[in-house]
C-alpha cells in the first residue's frame, strides 16, 4: 500500500499526545519552542470524530503543522472513517493508540488492552492505511499486566508492520491493566527502554521512537544513538523551554531567550481574546515556561491568577514577564 514519505528528522523530535493538555493552543505555544518536532493531538476515539462536534474535537491552527491526530477505537471501518476525517481536516498523520490502561478505555476494547490482540490492530491499520494517504503509526507499550515476553512484543510490531504500520512510538514500559490508575501506569511499571532499541536494531526498516521518562537534553541525544526519535510528554509540557533547547540541540541552532519566544504568542493570544477566548484557556499551557528558573514562581503566580479575572488579556502576559525579569536581576 503506497504511504506518503516522512521524513527521519521529523521524527526525531515529538511530544505526546496528553489528554486535557495537548490542545490546539498548547500545540500552538510548542510550535514557537520547537519549529521541527511533530506534534500530537490529545486522543480522540474514532466514534467520536464520526459523529461530535469536529470543530472543537479537530480543532487545529495551521502553524501546528507537522501535526498528528491520534485516535483511539478498535473498530477497523469506523477508524478507516475518521482517519479520512482527519486527513480532510489537515492532520500530516493518524496515530493510533495502543498504550492508554484507564478503565473507560478497557471497557470500550482499546488503548493498552489492544496489545493483546495484533491481529485486530492490524486489521484496524489496514483499514487506515487504505482509507488514507498520510502516514498512520501506532504508540504501543512493551506489554500487558505481567507480561515480560520480548518475543511477544516483537511479534506484536511484526503484526502490525505487516499491515502497513512502518512508525512505531513505544512507551517503553508494560501497562498494568488492574490496580493502577492511568497516572501510576505511567510511573510504576518499570522502564524498559532496551526492548525499544533492540527492535530498531532487529528491525532496521522500522522508525521507532521511544517515549516514557525522558526529561534532559543529554537523556535525549543518548536515546537517539538507537532510535530513530525521541517522544516527550510530561517533561515537555512542565518544562517547555526543555523543548526549545532539543529543538536546538537537534538543529544545530541557537537557543531564544525565554521572554522573546513567549513573544511570539501575542498575534495568536490576541486573535483568540478578539474571538472570545478567555485568556486562561492559553496561559494554562504558559506556565511552565521559567520553570527552574530564578523567577520562575512568580511568573506562574501572576499569570495563573490573572488568567481567571474577566477582561485578562496581554498586558498581564507582560506583568508576569517584568515580575521573573526582576526577580532574576535581584538573583544575578
Ligand atoms: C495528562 C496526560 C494525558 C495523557 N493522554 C494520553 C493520550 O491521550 N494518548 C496517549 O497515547 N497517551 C497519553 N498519555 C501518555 C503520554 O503520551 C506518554 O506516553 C506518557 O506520559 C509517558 O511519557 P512521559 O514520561 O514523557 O510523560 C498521557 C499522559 C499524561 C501525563
């Protein structure tokens, strides 16, 4: 099946998709800190993209762009449907999800417990793979529960290759169907990342992209001696500058100063308020930007609690910038 070609060196950089975090104006804010990473929507089920409100669920601003939309459902025809929503809608790729353990997800026959059954997400790829001509990739775990069985895992990406899938994003750890909640998945079972490097190195035709726990430059830049990439979330949206500086680190290119980077926003943050927005729908996703940094707090203080007040708009983007400033002189 013929699949458009994606570029190695966009791989090499992504965020995750998060849930409640990774929306359209948070895509926006990592779009300005890291001009070549690929970025995620949070997941939508497929069921949804056919029948919901697209305009909030597909909502994408055109500088996210190279942007992915990742789906979740196990039901091969309805993924086909939204996949071609999606690519109608502007998506450069359609992920799938193999890797989320909640309750909600297992009941509803997707996310992690998909990895107990290849054939089925390779039934669900092809249906994808022909509905659509961008790239669809999966983002899986190791395994399930208890499971420690490479060869399992192998035969897993062996499956789903087979039906068209070439880009792997691998969690690398197993997810506990029972007993933990979503945020003690991603924190408890242990992190395997050698089952990621040994299937790029077993399967040199395969990009892999490995996810879970990387939080420096320097972890970054080791993990890309044996994959093709590199997927960040939590450290990425904490901490966004980390973003910018392995954009950089990645491109050879020089790093930005915070403020000015966070200056690039004021068109986008304008335009929204001018439609409605209220402001702290995107300051939100600010925060985290001094993060570290001598006055780090006191730019999340003003800016988180003047986001809520009614009429927020830049002005209070530039209070919260003059109060870090003045707290790093006093620091220098
Ligand atoms: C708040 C939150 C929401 C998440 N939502 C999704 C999701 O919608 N789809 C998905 O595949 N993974 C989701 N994840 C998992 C992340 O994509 C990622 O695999 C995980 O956080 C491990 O990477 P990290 O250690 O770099 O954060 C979510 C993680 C967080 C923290």
């Amino acid at each position: 099946m013929p699949v458009a070609p994606l570029s190695i060196d966009s791989l090499r950089l992504s965020v995750a998709p998060m849930m409640d975090w990774t929306d359209s104006h948070c895509r926006v804010f990592h779009r300005l800190l890291a001009p070549r990473a690929r970025l995620y929507t949070e997941m939508v089920h497929a069921n949804a993209v056919l029948q919901g409100d697209r305009a909030r669920l597909l909502a994408r601003d055109p500088v996210e762009n190279p942007v992915a939309l990742q789906l979740g459902g196990s039901d091969p025809a309805l993924l086909a449907g939204a996949a071609r929503v999606g690519q109608e809608h502007g998506f450069d790729e359609i992920n799938l999800n193999v890797g989320c353990p909640s309750d909600r997800v297992q009941a509803g026959r997707f996310g992690a417990c998909l990895m107990k059954e290849p054939t089925l997400v390779a039934d669900s790829v092809s249906a994808m793979v022909a509905a659509v001509d961008i790239p669809v990739t999966v983002k899986c775990r190791l395994g399930v529960d208890e499971e420690n069985d490479y060869d399992r895992f192998a035969g897993f990406i062996d499956t789903v290759a087979s039906a068209g899938c070439r880009i792997f994003f691998v969690h690398a750890r197993n997810a506990w169907l029972k007993g933990l909640s979503p945020k003690q998945n991603r924190e408890v079972p242990p992190l395997r990342y050698d089952w990621a490097y040994r299937i790029k190195r077993e399967r040199p035709d395969l990009i892999i992209a490995v996810n879970g726990g990387i939080a420096t430059v320097e972890d970054s830049l080791l993990h890309l001696q044996h994959t093709d990439g590199v997927m960040l979330g939590r450290a990425a949206y904490h901490d966004p500058y980390l973003l910018h500086r392995l954009d950089a680190a990645l491109s050879g290119g020089e790093t930005l100063p915070r403020a000015q980077l966070l200056r690039a926003m004021r068109p986008y943050v304008e335009s929204r308020l001018d439609q409605g927005l209220a402001l702290k729908h995107i300051a939100r996703h600010l925060l985290g930007l001094f993060h570290g940094q001598p006055g780090g707090r006191a730019f999340r203080q003003v800016l988180s609690e003047g986001a809520h007040r009614n009429g927020a708009d830049w002005t209070l983007v530039e209070q919260a910038i003059a109060a870090t400033e003045s707290r790093l002189q006093s620091a220098a």
